[in-house]
C-alpha cells in the first residue's frame, strides 16, 4: 500500500526516532511510505492545507503553540479519514481521543513493539475505507463504504443504515447485513449494530455516536462494549 505519514513532534530526538521505527515497519510490511517531520502544528496545517492526501499522522500532545489536540480537531472538521496517533506523556488526555476519532494513544517513551500493530490498524482501515457494500433502496443501488457507516438498525424485515452521507433503509435481516461487515463494528444490542470508530460517549443505557444519535444498549453489555471500544483505541 503507498502511505503519506507525518510525524509531528517539537523534540527532534523523538522524531527521529520514530522516523526509525516507522520506516522499518513500512519495509516489513511492503508499504510504499513517504514519511514527513514536523516540528510545530502550524507547519503540518500548512502543508495539509495544500496537500489534503496524508494517510497516517503520529501526534505529540503538548507542543508549543498549537497543541496536538487543537491541530487533531481542526483536521476533523473536513477529514474523517486521517488515521490520527496521539503520542504524550500523560494518562490524562486519553478522554481527548472521543473527540477526534483518534485511532490510539502511545505512552513516551515509544515502544517499537507497541507501535508496529497500532500502524498495522490504521493501514488496515485505510485499505477497509476502500471497502464498500452495496446499498439497495427506494431510489435505485448505491456502493457505501464501511467507514462512513455509523450504525445499523433493525426494524423488522427492513434494516436501516445510518452513514455520515445520509440514511438508507432495505429489506435484509440484520445478522446477514452484518456478515459483510469488518471487525470495527460491534453488536450492542439485538436491534442494533455500531461502528466503534464513530462512538463519541457511553454510559450504562445508551450509546452517543459521531452524528449525534443516541443508540441503546442491551442490560450488562456495558463492560463488553467498553472492553471492545478500549481495545479498539
């Protein structure tokens, strides 16, 4: 697969580093990969702002100016794509990742062994955006990727297919419906089935997704789903 990754770090020494390790897991795995450094937010938001087409971006936290988390949520607002990796110091701003659809968190110091499979999943999504299944409803056949389907639901002989694009409703069960899908959807409830990428927030009942509806969740499955989403992130 040919990847634009970007790292972006205001210590050089951590930057070189994970130059290393990311190149080194790029040629294990026959990635063709351009890997760009950053010392500063602002300087990858320029480049992004003229080269939209970056694939991976490995984020420190706390730089001077910008910090991580402003640059991830201003490329969220128009990019639902780039597969985001926070890297910090501290526990505390793990909560931050719901916000941005982060794909993980990485303690300093980096650990190779840590970081190769983190990068084996956002290539995996990457390739599973380019995964799409045929949408058949009232006005004709439409291919919708998996990515950008938030949750389904069941109502009775029909499913109904919430995407970030809009809503489609076709007749198909559920349980078939779902044989098409990757290992980034999760089953919360007998009616419903949801994209982990796309949850913002949970609690013991229900379940806040990326367009802001709120999906319930059977009795009990609050530490399955949580245990899922966690290792999910």
């Amino acid at each position: 697969m040919k990847l634009k990754i970007a790292i972006c770090d205001d210590d050089a020494n951590q930057r070189d580093y994970l130059v290393g390790i990311t190149a080194a897991w790029a040629g294990r795995m026959r990635h063709l990969a351009q890997v760009r450094i950053y010392s500063r937010a602002e300087d990858f938001l320029f480049d992004y702002g003229e080269e939209k087409d970056f694939d991976i971006l490995l984020l420190d936290v706390e730089m001077p100016g910008m910090s991580g988390v402003e640059l991830a949520k201003q490329i969220r607002l128009e990019n639902k794509t780039l597969q985001i990796v926070f890297i910090t110091g501290y526990y505390e701003y793990f909560s931050d990742g719901f916000d941005v659809s982060a794909l993980h968190y990485l303690l300093k110091p980096v650990d190779e062994e840590k970081l190769s499979p983190v990068l084996d999943r956002a290539a995996d999504n990457l390739f599973s955006r380019q995964r799409c299944v045929l949408v058949a409803d009232k006005d004709g056949s439409s291919k919708v990727s998996l990515a950008d389907i938030v949750y389904i639901e069941s109502e009775n002989v029909h499913i109904v297919i919430h995407t970030l694009q809009g809503v489609y409703r076709m007749r198909m069960a559920l349980g078939k419906f779902s044989e098409q899908l990757d290992e980034t959807f999760f089953k919360v409830h007998r009616s419903f089935v949801v994209n982990l990428s796309h949850i913002r927030k949970i609690t013991r009942s229900e379940i806040t997704m990326a367009n802001g509806d709120l999906v319930p969740m059977s009795r009990g499955m609050y530490g399955e789903i949580y245990g899922a989403l966690a290792k999910y992130l």
